[in-house]
C-alpha cells in the first residue's frame, strides 16, 4: 500500500508554531529597525514610514525565505518538527520560497483567508503553500 504524502501538522500546533514565530520576528524586526532609524531619522509619517514598512516585509521575507531554503524549517518550525517542502516532497528552491512567502502576505492581507483555507483543503494545507507549490509536513508523522 503506497504511504502517500506527509500528514500536515495540526491546526492546535500550527497556531503554536505561529506564536513562537511571532515573537522571533518581534525581536528580528527591532533589531532591523535600529540601522534603519539611524539612517533615516523619523520614520513616523509620509514616505520614510513607507519604506520601513517595506524595510520589514524585506527583512521578515529574508528570515523566512532563508530558513525555508535551507532545510526548510525556520527556528519555531524546528521547535513544532514543522518543515516546508516542495509539493513533491524534496527541498524549496528560492523561487517557490519567495513565492510562498508573497502568497501568504496575501492570504494575511485578505483578512486570513489564505490561512483559514486549509480548515477546507483535503490535506489540510494553507492557500499559499497551493499556490506556491509547497506543503507543510509534520515530521512526527511516521510515514516519513
């Protein structure tokens, strides 16, 4: 009987994952912001806050890009034995990284939509990881 894909980790230690991810990317988005301040002074309104704005989305998307490309898991995901992978199950290349990455800022942007997708996908994968050619595997799952 043939294994098929990975089980995707549960909804309970998605949101865990998440949470701890939130506050790596706290500290990491502090930590950047300082340089950047520095140079650019106050950056409360017009277009210096813009380009901070866009200064974090480039930081945040080269933590996530970056661990996804190498092994896949991000420092939370590694916690949770959480991993991204291609839809094929082998390594994310940086195009399908980028694009997951744009993808889910989009599905955040719609008010979580491309999150609440995979309470009705048939493996339970997020909107994004679809678009971009990419699951979530549970590593704990004993198929792998």
């Amino acid at each position: 009987m043939a294994a098929g894909p990975p089980r995707a980790p549960g909804a309970w230690r998605r949101l865990a994952c998440a949470v701890y991810e939130s506050l790596i990317l706290a500290a990491l988005v502090l930590f950047a912001t300082f340089p950047y301040l520095a140079f650019a002074g106050d950056s409360t309104a017009g277009w210096r806050r813009h380009l901070l704005q866009a200064w974090v989305l480039l930081v945040a998307g080269g933590y996530f890009v970056g661990f996804w490309t190498h092994g896949g898991q991000t420092i939370a995901m590694k916690t949770w034995r959480i991993r991204v992978e291609s839809a094929e199950g082998g390594a994310v290349g940086t195009g399908r990284a980028v694009r997951r990455y744009l993808f889910a800022l989009l599905g955040a942007a719609a008010a979580g939509l491309g999150y609440l997708w995979a309470l009705v996908d048939r493996d339970g994968q997020f909107l994004h990881d679809r678009l971009a050619g990419t699951r979530l595997a549970d590593l704990r799952d004993p198929r792998r």
